[in-house]
DNA sequence: AATGTGTGTTACCGGTCAGTAACGTCCCAA
DNA sequence: TTGGGACGTTACTGACCGGTAACACACATT
C-alpha cells in the first residue's frame, strides 16, 4: 500500500525530528512534545509541523483538523501509558502484588522527573468545550486505567481491592497535580511511603 | 476616596451581573465565572467585559493587560477558599479534630457538586509559559492552603500531623481532578470514607 | 515513458484576540 | 456652576491562528 520510508535523501532535517518516521508519525511525535510545553491552545498547527519537519498542508491531509490531530496524540499517549501494565508483568511475573509495589514506584518517579502533570488530565482542563471529541477518549483511558489498577489489587489478593486501587489513584492523581501547581517542595513528597503503607493496611485484613 | 456606587440609572444591566457594585468588582466576577467556564485562553477580554455590563476600556484601565486580570482573579479565588478556615472554626470552636472532619466534609461535597475542578490548578494547567506572573499567585495560595491543613492536624492531636495533611491534600486534590477528568464515576466517590479512615489510622498512635 | 501518490511551497482567507486612541457622557464634589 | 474623574462607545491596529487553494516536485510502480 504504497508506503515508503522517506530516507532517501539526507533529508535537510530543520527541528528535533530526526527522521526515518514518516511525515505523519513525526507531526504526532512534535505535536505531543509541544502540547506538553505549551499547553493545547497554546501551540499552532503551523508550529507543530515546522518542528516536525513538515508543514501545515501535510498535517491537514493527514488530519482533518486540529481536534483530530489533538485526540491521536491522546490516544498514542495513553496507549504508551497502557504498556506499564505488560512492563510490570514482565518484571514480576505472576507477582502482583509486587506488581503493585512496582506501579507505585513508578508513579512516584515519573512525578519527581517531570511536574507537568499527566497529559490527559491537561487535556481535560483545556477543552472544557461541550462534547469536544478529546474528552470521551480521555474518559475512556482513564478508566481503563483505573480498572486495570482494581484487577491487580484484586490478582494481589487485597480484599477490598476497589477502594485501594481508587485510594491510591486518587493519591497519585494528586501527587501529579501538586507537583505542577506547587513545584518540588509539595505534598507529594512522601507519595511513595503512603502508598505503601496504605497497601500494607489493606493486605492485613 | 470619590468611590460613588453605580446605582444612579436604571443601569440595563446586559448581562447575568445584577449591578449595585463598581465595574472593576464586576470585571472581576464575570472574569472568574467565564474562566472556569471556558478557561483562561478560552475566553476573551472583551467578552468578559460585556459579561460584566462593561467594556474593554474600562477592564484596561482597571488592568493593564490580561495577565493583570487573571492574577486579580486568582488572588481573589483564594482569599475566598480561605475564609474555610475562619469558617470551621466558627462551625467547631476549639474543636480542631472535628474542624479536621468538617474540612473534609467540605471538600467531598464541593467535588461533587462541581466537576470543574480547582480553578488555582486549572490556571497552572493552561499558563505554562516560564514567569508568567499567576504562576507565584498559585504557588503561594497552595502552599499556604496545605500549611494551613498541617496546622490544624497539629492542633488535632495527631502524632504525625505533617504525613496526614500531606496524604489528605494528595486525595482530595487527586479526587477534584479526578472527576473533572473521568466524570461523576470517577474513583473519587468514596473520597470521604477514605479521608476519614486515614484520619483515624493517624488518630489512634 | 507515463502515471499516481505523498509531500513541500507559497499565498491566501476569515476570524479572533490583546491592546490603544479619541471622543463623548454622566455625575460628584468643590 | 464648573471642573474633573470615572465610565461608555466606536473604531482601529497588528498579530496570530485554523484552514484551504493551487502548483511544483520527487519517487515508486507499471
């Protein structure tokens, strides 16, 4: 189906995008970078092609509008979030409940090597429009996430696993959003230490 | 001085603000209520202005630019939420650990009834640029809001008031954005059966 | 050699937005 | 009565932004 790598010339790469992807992959790549620095409305389309080595018409014909191109990278992104399940699966496996401790661990560094918070719930306070497509994509990712975090409390056998994997999704969530609104000195230093101690509490009975 | 209230005229009052306060109070109101509507960069200044039964000259000599005005917004958000703590003391008078529960309280309640999440957190979310005055508005009005929490679990009693403060401002911040971006089923619904659990566990040592 | 697809380039349109200028009006205080 | 301060109105600027049109080019396939 006609396609073919655009390595054939030593492509005059302009921006951050070493190429080998194809125009397409590149946008999505660049539009997801700059839509974390900039926020969604604070980026142009015209912006996000330049630095993908592309341009405007080439990103139009692959993405009908702006609001397309925005739920693609949403949904990249939680697709990339999704792999952390399989991660921890090949990292323990059939350990869940040291799959839990390894969810937490993870959850806590991402928030101290990076305050700009998760890019769904950005999203989400961004494009407040009624009915803007992006948000029935990021409702769905973030449920699917919650309830794959209620299936591995329930696999790490915590009896009332649905109240833990929510307790500890509100305090990640929360941890996320105090190190971006507060900085690094916020209460969600000692994220990984109540997380833990809340699991213990729940494994005990 | 020369502070003459605007009730002379029958004022046709275009919009939602039923007159009686000068158009700086008004700006500042319609302003609040349109950015948690429509966000800060989805709203504009002239927009906001006829929200107010004014007009754009009069919100730019009132405020030099936008930024100007968001920062009124927000210095005047918080100065607002604050007015809980005089609240509960009030409602429990010398009574920091039913202060405690009554905070909480609040809190579940405010999340529930409105899904647009903190409009402090909101702002951090959409002004990304590096400086951008709100930002220090922000940072303050949170740290000083978690300070205030730490004191009164202090008063309360509890051993280690700090970890509890922290865990509490974790989940009730999680539990906003929470259903600001998953909606009315998100995790946060058991957010004060939670909260007063921890509060307990933090009680009894 | 001919064709078609994907891509790059330039230019443009219409709309919105932040911010300003100039002028007029109303009302209060002196 | 008069002056001044606060406010309203209209019109404008310059920038940006989302989206489109038209044309040119490069390349792979046939």
């Amino acid at each position: 189906m006609s396609s073919a790598p655009s390595k054939t010339i030593a492509d005059n790469s302009d921006k951050l995008v070493t190429t080998l992807e194809r125009p397409r992959e590149r946008i999505v790549k660049s539009a997801i970078e700059l839509f974390r620095q900039h926020g969604i409305k604070g980026i142009g389309v015209d912006a996000i092609a330049e630095a993908a080595g592309s341009n405007k018409m080439t990103l139009y014909r692959h993405f009908g509008c702006k609001d397309d191109l925005v739920c693609e990278c949403l949904k990249q992104v939680s697709s990339e979030k999704e792999r952390i399940w399989v991660d921890l699966e090949d990292a323990y496996p059939g350990e869940p409940a040291r799959q839990l401790r390894g969810w937490v661990d993870e959850a806590a560094q991402r928030i101290f090597n990076d305050l700009r918070g998760c890019d769904l719930v950005n999203a989400a306070v961004e494009l407040k429009e009624a009915g803007h497509p992006a948000q029935k994509v990021i409702m769905d990712a973030k449920k699917a996430h919650v309830q794959h975090l209620v299936e591995l409390c329930r696999r790490a056998g915590v009896q009332q696993y649905e109240q833990l994997a929510q307790a500890l999704v509100l305090l990640v969530e929360g941890a996320r959003v105090c190190g971006q609104s507060i900085g690094i000195e916020g209460p969600q230093q000692r994220l990984k230490q109540t997380c833990e101690a809340l699991i213990d509490a729940f494994s005990k009975h």
